[in-house]
C-alpha cells in the first residue's frame, strides 16, 4: 500500500470535523453554530473534495466566505488549564517541550531521503510525487505521540489545545489555501499574459537585470496584494518567468522558482493580507498596533529582495 497526499488530506479533515463539532456543541461560544458549521464545511472539502463536483466544492468556499463575511466566525474565551498547573508542567518538563517541535522536521527530511529506498514488492511506501508533504504529515502524527507521551496527557487534551487555535486564528486560517487557489483561478483568466503584455510594453526586457527585476519585485507586489506567494508564483511565472528569464535568456528554471518563491515571501512579510502571519500574532500578543508586525518585518523583507535580485542575476544564468 502506497501512502498517498489524500491520507493527509484525511487527517486535517477529521481533525477539523472534530474541532468544528467541539465549537457546534459549546453553548458559551458567542456564534457555535455558524464557527462551528464554518469549520465542519471546511473539513467536508478536505473528506470528499476530491470525490465532489468542483462546482458543489465551489458553492462550499463561497458559503464559507459568505459566513466569515458576515462575522460567523468569531472566537470564544479559551479554556485552558490553570497557571499554576501550566507553569508546574512547564518547569517540570523543560526544555524535553522542545523535542516534539523539533521531531516534525527531522521526520520530514529522513523520509524525504529514504523515501526512494522504501520499496517494497516493486510498490513505494510513499508516493513519489508528495514525499516531502507526506514526511510532513507523518512527522506531526509522530510528534504528537511524543507529545503525549512527554506531557503524560491524551489526545483529547491535544484535540482542546487544536481547537483553541483555530478559535483565535479564525478564519485566517484558511487563507492560504484560499489564495492559492485564487492565484490559479488568476492564471486560468489569462491575468499572466494580461502581466506580459503590460510589462513588455512598458519596460525594457531586452535587458537581462531588469527582467529579473522586474520579475523578483513582481512577485514581492502581487503577493503584498494577494497575501499569498502561491497565489502569485503562477502570475508572475506564467507572464514574465516562462516567456522571459527562460525563453529569452535561459535562465535555470529550479533557480528561477526558488527564488521566485522567496521573493514572494517578501512580500508575506509586508502585507496584512497575509493576516495568519502578520495580523493574528498581534492580536494574539494583544499589541497596541495591529501592523507592529509588519513594521519590524519590512526592512529584513527588502534586504532579503534585494539579496533575491542579485543572487538570480549572477547564479541564475
């Protein structure tokens, strides 16, 4: 048997059936029954979306839009264990609370390099084509595990602390995969060649240094608006990577995509779009300034671009 991205897809959908239940059926949530609905649709596209027509997996996301804009998914007071008893484990635990964060990236990256080795009867234990995701979700099942066994607590307890995450962070949660959607939506209506023609028409791409210019800072632009470097990689690539930097002056398209991506993360670092980075942690942190986030990110944001622009023109080609 082949692990495939759909177990994946499983696991986070039952953890947000869960979650989503848990919210529906607490009488002191302010809005349990739209958050909690909010959530449960959302598991529902991770259970069956791939067995679902893309126009019901359609009317689902707009509901789920429909009902965050209309304020149905508000957070209730956390509950949560006393101080004393947190800061008693805390001290007793040390720096062993380290071991299951630090356990999710080492799994991700042993089974990224043993995945080619792991065959067995012909048939590979992990699909090809997801080996680092699949490690990534192998690494939080076991990281979990470790987790309760470190903290001598159960799954119920893990399952509590999920869902008053997800109660702060709101329907900023999804928003990642939201806009990764809408950059392919944006692809698909031809807003790539719309770019091309308006960034040939405008500027000198004969030079070499001002396509990738053009291209790093157009990654950084559309991902400040868009909020998501997913959402603006098909963009930008489709309408100045591709036709430009690799048609005309070949450049190495790994590279290219690389640093693309980074540069689009760049840009994350400057916009409030990108809410579940940027704005969440000052509400959480309970901030004066809701940008106070974003106003400490943006001189590192523009060094590293900058950093992007020269390091594809001089490696890149």
């Amino acid at each position: 048997m082949t692990l495939t991205l759909n177990w994946l897809f499983w696991l986070v959908g039952i953890v947000l059936l869960i979650v989503g239940g848990m919210i529906a059926v607490d009488r002191a949530h302010p809005r349990r029954f739209t958050a909690g609905g909010f959530w449960l649709l959302y598991a529902l596209i991770f259970l069956t979306g791939d067995r679902l027509p893309a126009q019901v997996v359609g009317v689902l996301v707009l509901a789920m839009a429909l009902i965050a804009g209309c304020c149905g998914v508000t957070a209730a007071k956390p509950k949560v264990l006393a101080l004393e008893t947190r800061m008693a484990s805390a001290k007793r635990l040390g720096n062993k609370l380290f071991v299951p964060a630090l356990t999710i990236p080492v799994i991700t990256v042993a089974l990224t390099l043993a995945a080619s080795h792991l065959v067995f009867g012909g048939t590979p234990l992990i699909d090809p084509k997801n080996v680092t995701l699949i490690g990534f979700g192998a690494g939080c099942v076991i990281a979990l595990v470790i987790a309760c066994i470190i903290t001598r607590d159960g799954v119920g307890q893990s399952m509590q602390e999920t869902r008053r995450l997800v109660d702060a962070l709101s329907w900023a949660a999804v928003l990642p995969q939201m806009l990764g959607m809408l950059g392919l939506v944006f692809s698909d209506a031809g807003v790539g060649k719309a770019v091309a023609h308006i960034t040939t028409s405008w500027i000198n791409m004969d030079v070499r240094f001002v396509a990738v210019v053009v291209y790093c800072v157009g990654m950084a632009l559309f991902t400040i608006i868009m909020g998501n470097g997913f959402a603006a990689f098909p963009v930008m690539t489709g309408g100045v990577g591709v036709p430009v930097l690799v048609g005309v002056f070949h450049v190495n398209p790994a590279m290219m995509a690389a640093i693309g991506m980074f540069s689009g993360y760049c840009g994350t670092l400057m916009t409030p779009m990108a809410a579940n980075f940027n704005m969440v942690p000052a509400a959480l942190l309970e901030l004066p300034d809701k940008n106070a986030v974003i106003r400490v990110q943006v001189p590192t944001a523009l060094g590293i671009l900058a950093a992007n622009i020269v390091l594809l023109n001089v490696f890149g080609f």
